[in-house]
C-alpha cells in the first residue's frame, strides 16, 4: 500500500535469521530460494515486490487483495504444443474465479459448469467446484478443427474461449 517493509536477501535455510517457530525451511536446495517478510500483518491492498541488481530495480510485481468475485477466466493448460484432434490428445481447460478488477479470488469454491462446441468433449464431469479459486476439467481433441469453450457460475460473468484442434501428423514408418 505504498509503504516499504525494507529490503531483504533470499533466505537461506535454517540460516536464515527469522527465530522460531520459522527457521527458513529448505531454501538452500532450490534454485531460486524465497523471501521472506517476518512479522508483517496483513492488511487490504496492494502488495509490490521490486527486485534490485546492484541496486538497481530490475523487476517487479503486485499482487491486490482481491474483492468479492465477480467473474470468469479461461485458461488451456497447452505447454506451448497444440491440442491434436486424434482422440487421444488431451488438454486441461481452467477456469479462474476472478473479482471485477481481474484479480484472481483463491478462496473462491464455487461450482463451475464447462460446456464444449466443436470437435473436443470434455472427459468426466462437466461441473466441477472451484479449489483455490480454480476450476478445472480435462478436454479430448477429436478431430481437427476450432472449440468454443464456455465457463458459468451462478452470480458471476462468464468466460469463453475459443481453442484450434490440430490435425495429426502422419506416423512416419
């Protein structure tokens, strides 16, 4: 919200000067260890982490307190690769609770209805309840082709989104 909790280093593990009951955890082992913040209450708003290079901010990003949830947003799980209209290919579709601002809402459970038009069905059921503010189902490409996928909640703005099933490769002998 504007105020600076000061600068901190990664933590490094059970190194990491925080007291109990925290002592850092394993951040020694991963690649990029976190940073942690003792002691800071929370409060509504805006949370902006900068980075610094030789004091020099190189990066930054916000995080806002979410309000009530309002609205829907799609997502496919692609990993860069198309979704193969063979009938074996599969792809997640999301679904993210977000308030009227576009902030995702995490503690948003509510229940989901997905619907599929085009060449792709969804494999098990079409109504799934949000878990941390995320609905979830799992698409089969049937043939090649484009999919308008649809997303509803009761009381929320829906969300669509269209997808382009590729043709398969031929197997090469």
């Amino acid at each position: 919200n504007g105020r600076s909790l000061g600068r901190r280093e990664p933590d490094r593990g059970p190194d990491t000067p925080y007291g109990a009951p925290f002592d850092g955890g394993n951040a020694g082992d991963i690649s990029h260890p976190p940073f942690t913040f003792a002691n800071v209450a929370f409060e509504p708003g805006t949370l902006k982490a900068v980075a610094y290079i030789d004091r020099r901010p190189v990066e930054s990003f916000e995080r806002r307190t979410p309000l009530a949830p309002a609205r829907l947003a799609l997502r496919f799980g692609l990993n860069g690769k198309p979704l193969v209209g063979d009938g074996t290919d599969v792809v997640w579709a999301y679904a993210e609770v977000r308030d009227a601002k576009g902030t995702p809402a995490p503690t948003a459970a509510d229940s989901v209805v997905f619907t599929v038009k085009g060449p792709a069905e969804i494999i098990g059921p079409a109504i799934v309840n949000a878990e941390a503010g995320i609905a979830a189902v799992l698409m089969r490409g049937l043939a090649p082709g484009n999919v308008s996928v649809t997303a509803l909640a009761d009381g929320f703005i829906p969300a669509q989104k269209s997808l382009k099933v590729s043709k398969p490769k031929e197997a090469s002998l």
